[in-house]
C-alpha cells in the first residue's frame, strides 16, 4: 500500500496539487488527507478512484499494473491473444480427451476383470 500511497504523492506533486485541495475534492478534511498519504488511515477503494479521477491518472499507474499484464478477451477472430487463448483451449481438450479415454480403458478393464471373476465362479 506504501507504494501505492508513494505514487499518488508523486503525481500529486507533479500537478501542484496540495493537500488541501485533494482533501476538498475527496471532501474531507485536509488533516484527514495528510493522516490519508502517511498511511495512518486506510485508503478505500472509493477513495483510490476518486484520487485517480481527481489526479487524472488511470488506476493501473496508482496501482503499479504493467500493461503486458494485463489480458483482454474477445470474440473475434483478429483479437490479440485469440491465438494464445486457442491453444490453451486446445491444450485443455487435449488433456480432457487424455483423460477420458484412460477412464474407458479403466472401465474396459473392470468390465474384463468381472467376466473373468464370474466364470471361476460359475466353475
């Protein structure tokens, strides 16, 4: 969370924004928003949107979220990453296919097992 609280201070700076007017734009007291950036109060969720909105900075740069990091799904064809999510699905059915057909084969050998088990009964 210091990190976070870090980056804010940062780019607070970097606009020339000081405490008292974030405080006025969060509506609170701007001894509460000193107490807000030295990690003496929690920072909600609320509070961290709002500061990005106010700071004018996306989430992702308070939160320190490297953009490769981060992956977006879509329907399309020409997606990026549709061939990524392809092979990984493909990687799935190949190990479910795996799977079940070892289960027949287990099965197959339950059922052979039982056929055997009653003839040396019935003998």
């Amino acid at each position: 969370m210091e990190s976070v609280l870090e980056r804010i201070k940062s780019i607070r700076k970097q606009k020339g924004y000081s405490h008292e007017y974030l405080a006025q734009e969060l509506d609170i007291s701007q001894v509460a928003y000193s107490k807000l950036e030295k990690n003496e109060t929690k920072l909600t969720v609320e509070r961290l949107f709002k500061l990005a909105e106010i700071l004018e900075t996306p989430i992702a740069d308070l939160l320190d979220i490297k953009a490769n990091n981060i992956y977006h799904q879509n329907n399309s064809d020409q997606a990026i990453g549709h061939q990524e999510v392809q092979n990984l699905y493909q990687e799935n059915k190949d190990k479910t296919d795996k799977i079940i057909e070892l289960y027949e084969a287990r099965l197959q050998d339950k059922d052979r097992l039982i056929a055997q088990l009653s003839n040396k009964i019935k003998f």
